[in-house]
C-alpha cells in the first residue's frame, strides 16, 4: 500500500460516511413531516416512535463521519470545523435539541408540552439537511479560508487556516447554488422519511397519507438536484497538478472527472434508476411499501458518487475563492503515512461492525409499530 493508494482508500471510506448520513438523514426527514403525515395526536407519536428508533444511528453516524475526517484529513478539519464554525455549531446544536427533544416530551413534569418539542424536532428536521446539504456544496463551490502553514512559527497566533471573513461559516448561505442543494438534501431527506415511515409504521392511514406526500417531495428534490449537477458539471472546476501541487481553473472538471471515471458515472446511473424505482413503484402500488430499501441503496451510491469526484482524479475537494493555492486537496491535506496505514489496519474491522448494525436494525424493526404497541408502555416517546 502506497502513500497515494492509502489516501485515495480513506477518502473513500469518509465519502461513504458521508453517503450513509444522508441516507440516515430520513430520520430529519420524516420529523420535518410530522404534522402532514400524522394528523391525530396517535398518529403523530407513531412516526416519532418510528424514527426514535433510528436517530441514534443518524447522530453516531454524523459523529463518525467528523472524527474519521479530523483523523485522516486534519487541515479539512482544522479549516472548516474552525474556521466555519458558526456553520457547524448551528448544525450540532440542532441534533442536540433533537435527542433532549426525543426523551422530553412524554416525560413527566415536561411543563412545556409534547408539541413544543415537537416543533423542535421539525426544527432539526429542516436545518439538519439543509445546512449539512450547504456545508457539501461548498465542495463544489468553495469558501473563504487562507491556508498558510508557516503561521505555525507565529509565537502570537500559531494558527495555519482562518476564515477570510467575519461570517465564519455562514457566508455558504449566501451562495445561490449553496442553497439550492441544500434544499434539494432537504427534500431529498423528506422523499426518504417518507418511505421509511409507510415501511416501519403498521397504519393504513399514514400509508396512504405517505404516497400523496411522496408526490410533492419527489418533484422539487429532482428538479433542484438536476439544475445542481448540470450547473457543476458545466462549471469551472479546480485541478491540481499531482506533481507540484499548483492548482488551477479548469474548464469543466466535473465533467472531465466523470468521464475519466467512468466507473464511476455507471455507479451514479445506477443509483438514479434505484432511487426513481424506490419512489414510483411505492406511488403506484397501494400495497408496497418497502421503497425505503431500493431508494436508500440508490441514494447511498449517488452520494458517493459525488463526494469521490469532489477529490479523485486531481481535484481539489474543498477550494478556496480567497487564495486558490489555498484549496484542500487529498494529498496536501491528509494525515503522515504512518497514520493512514495504522488507521487502515483498524478499518479491517468496519465489515464487523456493519454486519453488528444490520442484525440491531433487523432486531428493532422486525415487528412494525402500531398503535397497540404505544398502549404496552415500554420504552415510548
């Protein structure tokens, strides 16, 4: 294993992080619909149950995904979640309210009421997404940060990145194209919840609910991803020569990148043709309901997809718009050697523990929720 294969394996191992969050992310999904798709106070605590079940995976899931990050690429760690941190707390501040919103509601002494934490699970619903969709983008698009590592020597500010602005993050909103796959990751979190509630919740009323709000879910997440990827396949992207590490404009990249790797592009098709399949078989039929499956792998392959051509073939997968020679590369922002190559000894162990999380996800989910089950007590949000 060489130091150019063992940084092109983790960033493949952070990419597929990175695609099993927004699979997860049905959970915010489905929260953002909780008073379209429950329409009695049952109904409602049935898809609360629903995703209660799951948020923890979501939220080990996003933590993972950073730690695997700051491990194998600490300057991307360093620059974002210290630079753009405004960004990022906003983001983990709403997955906290989320988890103190899941055991606070029917808990005793709860003077605020079950609906207002609720309502704040629909908070997190929305801005989880939509921010974390932002936060991606700006792979594509780049951000305001300057990388200079002899700063290390500055015995007053020994600081290698900072943010060229006082916004420290939050200047990704002001992107137009930033927003628009942000709010394509929202519905797209809205399409998956969905499924996975007419899936995991026994109820012919939310089920049918479910398909007449696939409908308008599905339309604006394909119709804002779509003008996403052509804008960016037809966009300038940023390349970086692998022998002096010089980076340029070039026209086109993306495209570029999915035409070199064509394996690559044939994955993405595939996951489409999964996604599309998932979601018009569940409208069509009134008796399937299992398109959360179908329509999870296909997403889980897009996003990868994605995230590997934001790096692979020498691209720059986080640039600068302030110092283009400050863009974040594989190679010049990846961890030594002897960490990658002791870390990938330790990801041997991965296939384990995705093999522990399906069998506590087929464990959990073998008998579906109903409104009986609520009645038992036991452990119920």
């Amino acid at each position: 294993m060489t130091y150019e294969f063992l940084q092109q394996y983790w960033w493949f191992l952070v990419s597929l992080l990175g695609a099993l969050l927004v699979f997860l992310m049905f959970v915010q999904g489905a929260n953002s619909m909780i008073f379209s798709l429950g329409r009695t106070e049952e109904e409602r605590r049935l898809v609360v149950n629903s995703t209660g079940r799951k948020w923890e995976f979501t939220f080990t899931t996003l933590v993972t995904f950073g730690g695997a990050f700051f491990a194998s690429f600490p300057l991307f760690y360093s620059t974002s979640f210290g630079g753009a941190y405004w960004l990022w707390m906003i983001i983990l501040f709403s997955f906290v309210l989320q988890a103190v919103s899941y055991e606070f509601q029917n808990k005793l002494g709860n003077l605020f009421g079950a609906k207002t934490f609720q309502w704040c699970l629909i908070l997190n619903g929305i801005l989880g997404p939509l921010l974390l969709g932002g936060a991606v983008a700006t792979f594509f698009n780049g951000s305001n940060f300057v990388v200079d590592k002899m700063s290390i020597t500055d015995s007053f500010q020994p600081v290698i990145s900072r943010w060229a602005n006082a916004s420290h993050g939050l200047d990704a909103l002001l992107d137009p194209w930033n927003l628009v796959f942000g709010l394509a990751v929202f519905f797209l979190a809205r399409v998956l919840g969905v499924l996975y509630v007419m899936n995991n919740v026994n109820d012919e009323n939310i089920r049918s609910r479910g398909s007449v709000r696939l409908v308008g879910v599905v339309v604006p997440f394909l119709i804002l991803f779509l003008a996403f990827l052509v804008r960016t396949l037809l966009k300038d992207g940023y390349a970086y020569d692998p022998a002096t590490g010089v980076i340029v404009m070039e026209p086109m990249k993306y495209l570029h990148n999915f035409m070199d790797m064509w394996y690559l592009t044939a994955v993405l098709l595939v996951g489409v043709v999964l996604l599309l399949y998932g979601v018009v078989r569940t409208i069509v039929s009134k008796t399937y309901v299992g398109g959360i499956w179908p329509a999870g792998i296909g997403v889980v392959l897009v996003v990868l997809v994605l995230l590997l051509c934001a790096g692979w073939n020498n691209t720059a997968y986080y640039p600068s718009n302030v110092d283009l020679q400050s863009s974040l590369t594989i190679a010049n922002s990846c961890s030594s050697e002897f960490t990658l190559r002791t870390m990938a000894v330790v990801s041997l162990f991965i296939p384990f523990v995705l093999a522990y999380i399906v069998y506590a996800w087929w464990s959990i989910d073998k008998k579906k929720i109903d409104k009986d089950e609520l009645k038992e007590g036991g452990h119920a949000y």
